[in-house]
C-alpha cells in the first residue's frame, strides 16, 4: 500500500479543510485537488472542446443588444453592395 505523509502543516491543514468541506478522506482531498491542478495546468490542444468553449464564453461576454436590425440590407451595406 502506497503512503503518503505530510509534513508541512499548513499543507495539512488545507488538506483537512478540503476533506471536510467535500465530505471526504484526506487522501481522496488531496487526490482531488491535485487532479484538478494538473487538468487546470494541461496543454489546451488536449482539453474538450466543450471546455474550451465554455471558458471562451465565460471570458468573452456578448454586449447588450443594440437594437439594430441584421439584415439583408445591412449586410450588403457592409460590402459596398448598396441597392441601386
């Protein structure tokens, strides 16, 4: 069986507040948290795209609406394509 023993005590301590707040071992606390380290620090071409997406959206918020209508005519406006 493998061990792991802490000897810093304020790494204790944390992994203690862990345990407890989750409702778990202070093994599994640990385990835990540094699963999700390694994943927060993992190279992005091996994230999911779900997760890319979602962190994109969460960082880039859409503006308030301006009311402007998108059509046709707005569209070709942009392309110099005015109807003559």
């Amino acid at each position: 069986m493998a061990s792991l023993f802490i000897k810093d005590e304020e790494t204790n301590l944390l992994a203690e507040r862990l345990a407890s707040a989750r409702g778990l071992t202070k093994t599994a606390a640990v385990k835990l948290a540094l699963t999700h380290e390694l994943e927060r620090e993992a190279p992005r071409g091996r994230r999911s795209a779900v997760d890319v997406l979602e962190e994109f959206w969460r960082t880039h918020k859409l503006g308030e609406p301006t009311g402007l209508e998108a059509d046709k005519a707005f569209y070709d406006s942009l392309n110099d394509e005015d109807d003559y």
